[in-house]
C-alpha cells in the first residue's frame, strides 16, 4: 500500500507543468537560478529571451506566501535554462485547481445484500501563478 501511494504521489507531481518556456530570443548558455535576479520594472538595458508562466501546482505549499515563492523559484529555474539572468515580472495571479476530497463510510453487507453510508466534504485549491520574460541584463560596466 505505501508502494502505490508513493507511486500516485509521483505519477500527479510527473504529471503537472509548473512552468512553461516560450521563446521569442536569442538563448544563452544555461547558467544557476540563483544568478537570476527578479525585477518590477524595466531595467535601462536588456534583451528579451523568452515568455515563460508558471505556477505554484504540486508544489505541496500551503501558505500563501510559500506558494509565491515556490512560483518564483520556478521562474527563475525556467530563466536559467535559457541563460536569462533577470526575470521581468510582469503579472500575478491566482487560479483554482482540482478539488479535494475528504470522506469517511460505514458499511455492511450480510449475503448478497450490502448497505452503506458516507459522508464527505470537497473544497478546491488556490494556486498562485505568474507571468514574466526572461531577460538578459548586460552588466553595467563603471
């Protein structure tokens, strides 16, 4: 039981797109998301390498805050591939996502007959997402 637990647990994360790359640029050698840095608005000089989304799915936060940084990180993961070095974010959001369901059942059956009873709650999910372009920023030289 533990074995197929774990084995849907991974089926569902392999399942869902965090992130998606478009490009629209000139790529660049893949470089570290630590290297990329996030801006709100335009810098002075950059050169634009790709549309990319992404979005807090399967990514097992539960605050809302956590879920932000988690979209983040997938951002600049997606950047770094493409040897972005800033991420120029352009919009957050929300979504909604699959339900969850909770229940619990009693039953019996005696011969061929069988009775039961269940009761059970569903709630949806909240998913923070963002839209932003990949951008190269050349480095300021003094």
């Amino acid at each position: 039981m533990k074995y197929m637990v774990m084995g849907l647990a991974l089926l569902l994360t392999a399942c869902a797109a965090p992130s998606t790359t478009h490009v629209i640029g000139q790529t660049r050698p893949a470089i570290s998301p630590e290297q990329v840095q996030v801006y709100l608005q335009d810098p002075a000089e950059y050169e634009p390498i790709a549309m990319i989304t992404a979005t807090s799915d399967a990514s097992f936060r539960l605050s809302d805050e956590a879920k932000m940084n988690a979209v983040i990180q997938r951002l600049k993961e997606a950047a770094a591939k493409v040897g972005a070095n800033g991420v120029l974010l352009r919009r957050t959001g929300e979504r909604q996502d699959d339900s969850v369901n909770i229940g619990t059942g009693i039953g019996r059956s005696t011969g061929n007959f069988g009775f039961g009873i269940s009761i059970g709650k569903s709630f949806g999910l909240t998913d923070k997402t963002a839209e932003a372009v990949a951008i190269y920023v050349p480095p300021v030289n003094p």
